[in-house]
C-alpha cells in the first residue's frame, strides 16, 4: 500500500524522524540537499534501512495522534546522560525495525521447523519401504572396505559377524524407518509450540516485538516500564490494538523485566 508524506509536519513530532521521512521519500523540494546529506549520514551511521513496511511504520510515527503523548512522555523520562551525538527517537526507531523483523523471522520460524521435518519424515518412512528386502537394503558394513572392515572388528573385539554387528549397525530400510519416526516426533513436538504460539498470552508476534524492543532499548533508555506509554507505542508501531493490560502481560515472563513489575506509569 502506498503512503503519501505527511502534508503538514506535525508540531509533536521529532524533528529527526520527519528528517529522515522527508529525506527518504520526499523528492519534491531539492533545495533541503545539505540538510538531507546531513541525515542521510547519521541515518547510514546508525545502520538504518528502510524498505516499504518500514516506510509505513515511520509514518505512523510521526502522524498518528497516539505518538503526541508517547514522545512527550519518552523525552520527559529518557536517561539525562545519553552519550553525544545521539538521538533517542531516531535509535529507537532502528531498534523498532530490528525487534519487527526479529518477531516476525521468529514466529514464522517455528512453522517452517515444523513443515520441514514432516516433510524428512514422510521422505524417511517411503524410502525405507521402497529399499525394505531388496538389494539394496544393505548394512553400512556393506559399503566398507575390507581394511576398513577389519579395523571395526578389533575395535568391538567381534569375529566381524555382520549380524552381530547389526544392532549397532542395521540396515538401511531400519536406519530410515527410524529416521522417519524421530521426525516424526519433532515435528508433533514444534505443532505444539505452534499451537502456543496461537494461544492468547502467549509468544505472539505482538510479545516478541514488546519483549524485544523492551529488553534492546526502553529498559535502559527510560525510567521506569511506562506500561501505558509502551502500550501505545506498540500499537502505533504494529498498527495493532494493544493495551496497558496486554503490555504488562506480554512481558510478564521475560526475566529481564521481572525487577520492574511494582513500577508503573
């Protein structure tokens, strides 16, 4: 979906975030080039990328009527001894990007996990029924050489009997089998995780995010969780309906945020 820039720069909004809009997406005023070379080089500094979901989401930032609020609350409680030159919207925003990707890479990892071992599982168990009593459903001793072999006979201190060895060396169509069945077993255990993940109060991709830039940067950037003011934040940033109470939930099993649990805004 397409954004058109913000057509009046919001009063509240940081001047270093519309910065950055206006240099990135507004190609309509050339006369702002040594003040886009500026921004441009603290943007590169700071490693920021900004593809067309990230274009959406700093537009959020700086119109949505929720952020008013949220960034006069950031400034007032943000730590006084901040390192220079630094610019705390602009550092919170790379760290808003990181904690989307990394909650989206996250929550659809555990799916891909589990089509993939489906996936061996089913391979594992129609390959060992294929090769299962035919030729070539061999002992891996079948495939070593004699020198080879004899090696393995000292080393179990066996007469080098296949069949003996067989228990701890079995045939194809049984390595396979077995094979399938432990894939199998994982896959049944990460449709579990899955299943959790779909659960409310659990690890959506909402508490991955709230963890992550929580735990990456507001923890140590302002005083006190600000439960309200995260809320909203979140909620602009996700474009998701997230309040005070869901916050407090999402990071209520994060052990970096358990020592602030009787701080409130």
């Amino acid at each position: 979906m397409k954004t058109n820039k913000p057509k009046v720069i919001q009063d509240w909004a940081p001047q270093s975030l519309c910065d950055l809009y206006s240099t990135k997406y507004d190609e309509e005023n050339p006369s702002n080039e040594s003040q886009n070379k500026k921004i441009l080089h603290q943007v590169n500094k700071n490693l920021i990328t900004i593809a067309s979901e990230e274009k959406e989401v700093l537009y959020r930032l700086i119109t949505n009527e929720k952020m008013e609020q949220v960034w006069k609350m950031l400034n007032k409680k943000k730590r006084p001894t901040a390192p220079e030159p630094y610019d705390m919207p602009l550092m919170l925003y790379k760290h808003t990007i990181d904690s989307i990707k990394f909650s989206i890479k996250t929550h659809h990892s555990v799916t891909d996990k589990e089509n993939q071992y489906s996936t061996i599982a089913k391979a594992a168990k129609n390959l060992s029924i294929a090769v299962k009593n035919t030729e070539f459903d061999l002992y891996p001793l079948d495939w070593v050489s004699e020198k080879s072999l004899t090696e393995i006979k000292d080393s179990n201190k066996t007469k080098g009997n296949k069949i003996n060895l067989a228990p701890k060396y079995p045939r194809i169509s049984i390595a396979l089998e077995k094979l399938a069945t432990d894939a199998k077993n994982t896959a049944k255990e990460t449709k579990t995780k899955i299943n959790l993940v779909k659960k409310p109060k659990s690890i959506t991709k909402e508490t991955l995010f709230a963890r992550s830039i929580y735990e990456s940067f507001w923890r140590n950037e302002f005083k006190g969780p600000l439960y309200q003011t995260l809320a909203n934040y979140c909620s602009v940033a996700l474009n998701e309906d997230i309040d005070k109470e869901k916050t407090k939930d999402m990071l209520k099993n994060s052990n970096k945020v358990a020592s602030h649990f009787n701080m409130d805004n």
